[in-house]
C-alpha cells in the first residue's frame, strides 16, 4: 500500500475541486513530523458559498425521499467504511497518531453508526394529539432544518463527523462539512465511501480550510440552517454566539476534565486498568478521557502502586508499530500544551511519579511523543486538577470519602463523564445522583458510550442537547404540528 503523499480537494457538488485560492495545508505524520502525508485544501469564503449553495439547491429533492430510501445510501456507505476499514484507519493513524487498531476499531464504529441510523428512516416522527374538536385530526411530525453544517475536530476523525452527518442525512437535511486540516486527507476517504455508495450531487460536501475562515463562516453564513460542533470551548462559544446571532440552531460538544472515583471497597485491580484505559489510550487525546483520579485514603498508597507499575509497562511508540500501547501528540501545538502543564504541575508542587518527558529514543525523536504522566500529591485548585489538558497526564488526588470525593469531582466548570469504582450498592447510587455530569460510568471507564445511547455534557461541556442514539432526532429535526378539519 501507497504511503505516498496525497493532494486533497474539496468535495463540493458531487465532485473534487480545487480551492478558488490555490493554497494547501500541510498534513503532518505527527509520528514523523518530516514526513507530509498530504496537502489539503486553503479554502476560501467563496469555496464555503459554493458548497451551501450545492447542499441547498438537492435539499429539497433530498427531503422528498422516503426514509427507506435514504437509509439504503446510509447502509451502502457502511458497508464501504467496513471494506476500506485497512485503508481509512492506517490513514487516520498517519494523520493525528492513534494505534491503528484504534483506528480500524473507530472506522468499524463509524459503519455501525451508519447502519443504526439507516434503520432511523424506519421509526415513526410524529404522534396523534387528540383535538376538542370532534371533527378534526392533529398530529405532529418532524421536518428537517434544511442545510446543516458539520464542524469535527481532529482526534475521533471518524467516529465523531460520522455521528453528526448520519443523523441530519437520515432526516432528511443536508450537509456541509468541516473536517480538521490535521485530518483532511482521512475525511477524503470518508467522503469517497459516500460518493461511491451513490449520494445524489449537493447531499454531502466536505470544504476543508482553517477554522477562523470556514468554520467561523459556517457559524455566520444564513444559508446554513443548523450548526453542529466538537471541539474545545473558546471555539465553541464563538461559534455558538455567531449562529445564535442570526437565529440558527446549534449544537456544542467541548471540553471535559473527566474525574474517576476510587472507592475503599473498589477491585483496585479493575480500577487501576480501566484508569489506564480510560485516560492514556488515544494518548488521552478524549474530551470524555480520565484526568482526575480521585482515590479515597485507605486505598491511595495501594491504588498508585498499582497505577504507577501498570503505567511503566506502556510502550510508546509509532502507531503502526504492531505492540505499540501509545502514539505521539496529534501536532506540534498539542505536544507544547501537554509539556507545559506537565511544567505548571510540578511548579506548583505536585509530584511526578512517572513519565512527563520527551523519550530519548532514536526512533521517537523525530516525532510529538511524550511518556505518560502520573503526578501524586495533586490539590484539586491546581492547573493539572483543572484544565483540560488533553493529552497522557493523570493526576491523583487524595479525599477522605466518598462524600468528599464527589465534592471534588464536581468542583469544575465541566460536567462531560465520571466513573467510580465501589462494589456497594449505596456508593453507587449516590454517586449516580450527585455526580453533576452528562454520561456517569459505574466499575467501567470514563471515556466511551454507545452509539445507541444519548450523549452530551452539564455545565460548560456543552449546550445542553444530546447526540447520538434517538436523541439525535431533537437537533436535526423541527417539530411541525398539523391541524386537519374536513
């Protein structure tokens, strides 16, 4: 297989173009920071007028079809994500760095989101509300908004557009996609396997082109009816307050500072694996990614044995390597942020345990690697206990109970995921009511969810709707009540 460089346009109307300025981005191999995995497209405002012009002349025509009819498309584009699953992930791990059976693992993901949303064009959108008037019929049904744009981040190139695009394509809205630069050239593939599955001209476009030109136009631009975005929350607000200026509608996924609760009665085996897990895969580059490890006295000195040994057995590495646990940083700027924090940690007084440093190896020179970080002795107003770092840092933070534990796990602006650790039926159900966060976890990780399953966050994690599952149905969709008299 190639693994040359690859030049990428924009998918605009049915058909690659060229940007109207010229210009290209580079993609960068975060593994190899010398190696350019492909140019992507510089777009301009005009590129982004184009593309909400093609995704609004087929809306209507689209609308018309059945949602049979469109959920063939949806099961036909699956079945090319689950054929190329070799070809996007190896791409997707050149492109931001993940192992690639995590990346094969979230392309697999991606066509079973298309098929459960293909078998949505099948369930009912509207109910029957009985009248005060004998003679009249009223119901309600779902109409879609019209011309949705898609803004993805980098570091679930698949899953996450996927999630977004299947939904508003299934209720019968159009699309025009922004996926990250770092991850332009996996976002190709995503939209060839749209193209050849059959998606009529102007369904599905794909403008690539910095954040603050095309993103922020589609926030701003009146022919984009809704606005879905993942990303961090200085973007996010903006992009919330630009649509909102214009009447459009809108949906934010952002940050998280994900705490774990550590229990005296926990299996502090399970506990300390599922930490790993959940806070250094994908080299913790998850908004639902464990940061804070919240571990209650009588456990802690067990509990960071466990970790910290657990933790040295961690092979970082390129994520192509067969045996490699850890891939590098996505870019440059990322690995900056994470060197940094890792810097106000032990500044403020908390101390390393492990990890936090660029490896020494030859063969990881060249890339945006950093060993994963546990920092002991961690006070949760420290920086490292309260911001999002996104990347390989753990902090551990001592609490005297549960009670206290939650106290803490709360006292952050986010509220995205929490797990805990207990094997007692009370701790776990007073976690579950008093843990202040969208997706709670019990005995299991904070990263991942379902597909069929809402998700979204409390607090400044998002703007409050759901993704995902049948909740999906309330962003991309307007209730429209009709009222029949004969």
């Amino acid at each position: 297989m190639s693994e040359q460089s690859r030049t990428i346009d924009n998918y605009i109307n049915g058909e690659w173009t060229a940007p109207l300025s010229g210009k290209r981005i580079p993609s960068i191999n975060p593994a190899k920071k010398q190696e350019v995995v492909g140019h992507v497209s510089d777009s301009i405002e005009a590129d982004l007028d184009n593309a909400v012009a093609a995704a609004e002349a087929a809306r209507a025509s689209w609308r018309k079809l059945t949602g049979a009819q469109r959920g063939a498309l949806l099961f036909k584009a699956a079945d090319l994500f689950e054929a190329r699953q070799e070809e996007i992930g190896r791409m997707m791990t050149r492109e931001m760095g993940k192992t690639l059976p995590e990346a094969k693992g979230e392309t697999v993901r991606g066509a079973a989101i298309l098929r459960y949303y293909a078998g949505e064009g099948m369930r009912k959108i509207g109910d029957v509300i009985p009248s005060t008037d004998p003679e009249a019929l009223m119901f309600t049904t779902r109409v879609p908004l019209g011309v949705v744009g898609v803004i993805s981040p980098w570091n679930f190139p698949v899953a996450i557009p996927v999630w977004k695009m299947a939904p508003a394509l299934i209720f019968g809205n159009t699309v025009v996609w922004k996926p990250a630069t770092e991850t332009a050239v996996t976002a190709s593939l995503i939209m060839q396997c749209f193209h050849d599955a059959g998606f009529p001209a102007g369904v599905v476009n794909m403008i690539v082109g910095s954040g603050s030109v095309i993103g922020s136009g589609i926030a701003s631009h009146n022919g984009v009816h809704g606005v879905t975005f993942t990303g961090s929350n200085a973007v996010g607000k903006r992009v919330g307050q630009a649509a909102l200026a214009r009447g459009a509608k809108y949906q934010l996924e952002m940050g998280g500072k994900n705490p774990v609760i550590v229990a005296a009665d926990a299996d502090l085996e399970l506990a300390a694996e599922a930490t790993i897990s959940g806070g250094l895969r994908s080299t913790g580059q998850k908004c639902t990614a464990t940061s804070r490890v919240i571990v209650v006295s009588d456990v802690y000195e067990a509990f960071r044995e466990k970790l910290v040994a657990k933790v040295a057995e961690l092979r970082v590495g390129d994520g192509l390597e067969e045996g490699t646990w850890l891939g590098p940083c996505a870019n440059e700027n990322q690995l900056d942020t994470v060197m940094s924090y890792i810097g106000k940690g032990k500044e403020e007084g908390a101390r390393l345990l492990i990890g936090g440093e660029r490896p020494s190896q030859p063969e990881l020179v060249d890339g945006f690697y950093v060993t994963p970080a546990v920092f002991d002795e961690v006070k949760p107003d420290m920086a490292i206990a309260k911001d999002e770092i996104f990347g390989p840092v753990l902090s551990l933070i001592r609490v005297g109970s549960l009670e206290e534990a939650i106290r803490v796990a709360n006292d952050t602006e986010f509220g995205l995921s929490a797990s805990i650790y207990t094997r007692n039926i009370g701790n776990l159900l007073t976690f579950v009511q008093d843990m202040e966060a969208g997706l709670v976890r019990v005995n299991a990780e904070t990263a991942g969810v379902e597909l069929q399953a809402p998700f979204g966050g409390m607090k400044q994690s998002s703007s409050h709707s759901r993704e995902q599952g049948q909740a999906a149905i309330e962003f991309f969709t307007s209730i429209k009540t009709v009222f029949i008299k004969p």
